[in-house]
C-alpha cells in the first residue's frame, strides 16, 4: 500500500511532503461522511483532506507528512485549509494530536 512506502521513506529520514492533496483526495472524501465527521471536518472537504494527511503516523507514532501542498482556488478554499490546523480550531474539534 502507498502509506505503508511513504511511512517507510519517512521512517529513513527522508521529508514527506504530501502533494495535490485536494485534487488526490476530494472525490474519495466528499462520498465519506463519517471520515469528515471524525475529523470535525463535516462538509469541509480541504479541510478533512488536510487533517487526515497531517494526521496519518508511523509505527513509531511519529507523523509521516511534515508538508501538504493543497488548491487554493478561491477565498473559501483558502479559509477551509487554514482552519485544518489552526490550533484554535484543531483544539476545539478534540484533534490536538494533530499538532505534534
């Protein structure tokens, strides 16, 4: 599986950075409302998108993307991204493990 060899890489100190992550991942996220609902995320779709990348970990609990580059096509788009993880937020929705 694609995470298994990302964990792996970044398990080797090789920089994960998770690129296109809104144009990877809208389709699959916007048909998972309960992934959207775990992540506090209800249709937000940048947003779940973003905190689950940011939140996928190795076996070792250490984060295996330190970067995401996501779409910034407009100012929603923009405010959806920034409220994935901004610690006001984060801290609100119970997801502080997000921020470490």
């Amino acid at each position: 599986e694609t995470q298994e060899i990302f964990s792996k890489a970044s398990q080797a100190g090789v920089a994960m950075t998770a690129m296109k992550v809104y144009q990877n991942g809208r389709k699959k996220m916007s048909d998972n409302q309960t992934l959207q609902d775990q992540l506090k995320s209800k249709d937000l779709v940048g947003r779940a998108l973003l905190r689950h990348v940011l939140g996928l970990k190795r076996e070792d609990g250490k984060p295996i993307f330190s970067t995401a580059v996501s779409s910034l096509h407009n100012q929603q788009m923009f405010e959806e991204n920034m409220g994935a993880l901004a610690s006001v937020a984060v801290r609100r929705d119970g997801l502080e493990a997000h921020l470490a």
